[in-house]
C-alpha cells in the first residue's frame, strides 16, 4: 500500500498529464483538523474543467480505495473533489483569479508546483 503523500503527487501529476496548470500540491500540517493535503489546479474551459473532474475522482478511488464527494459546478468555475485526507480545488482560470485560493494557505508546505 502507498502512502497519503506518494497518492497525492501522483494525483497532481495526473492533473498536469491532463493539461491543467499551476498545479500546486499543499500539506496543511498540525493546524488544520479537516484535511491533511490540498491539491489546487487550473484548467481553460469548463468542458476541460468536467473531464478532469471525473478522471481525477476515478484515479483517486483507484489508488486509495476510497469514494469522492463533488461539491460545487462547472458552471460555477470551481469544483471541489473531497477525498477525506486530500482537497482538490479544481479552477477555471477566471475562477483561480477572483478567489487566490492559494493566498490563504501560506503557511503550508508547498511539495509541488507545475506551472
């Protein structure tokens, strides 16, 4: 079995095979109770947005043997995949601007960042 962190680079690195960009995979660390990772990655269109969405859930699901919950729309241009121990943000570009999801989380340890 993989661990937590090894899952979620693996993750990360799918999204970019995927096409999305500014991929960044955060470890929240001690002060933060509701999750351990947060994985926050921007795509171009909505459609790109839905199909990411489902290919990241099904990867997830494969490697760890846990479900997915979906939160949020593609219309919306933000959608959150709960994994329980790694958050996924997944942006439109627009989306990713207006809300600088990644400026709230400074202290956290930055493990990768694929522009």
């Amino acid at each position: 079995m993989i661990d937590n962190e090894t899952i979620a680079k693996k993750i990360a690195f799918k999204a970019s095979q995927d096409n999305a960009h500014d991929v960044a995979l955060l470890e929240l660390g001690e002060d933060v109770l509701f999750t351990d990772y947060f994985l926050v990655l921007t795509v171009d269109s909505i459609r790109q947005l839905e199909a990411i969405v489902e290919d990241l859930a099904y990867e997830f699901s494969k490697l760890s043997n846990n479900t997915v919950k979906s939160e949020g729309s593609s219309e919306s241009g933000w959608v959150l995949l709960d994994c329980e121990w790694l958050i996924i943000h997944i942006f439109i570009n627009e989306s990713r601007e207006f809300y600088r999801l990644d400026e709230f989380w400074i202290n956290s340890r930055e493990i990768i960042r694929i522009l």
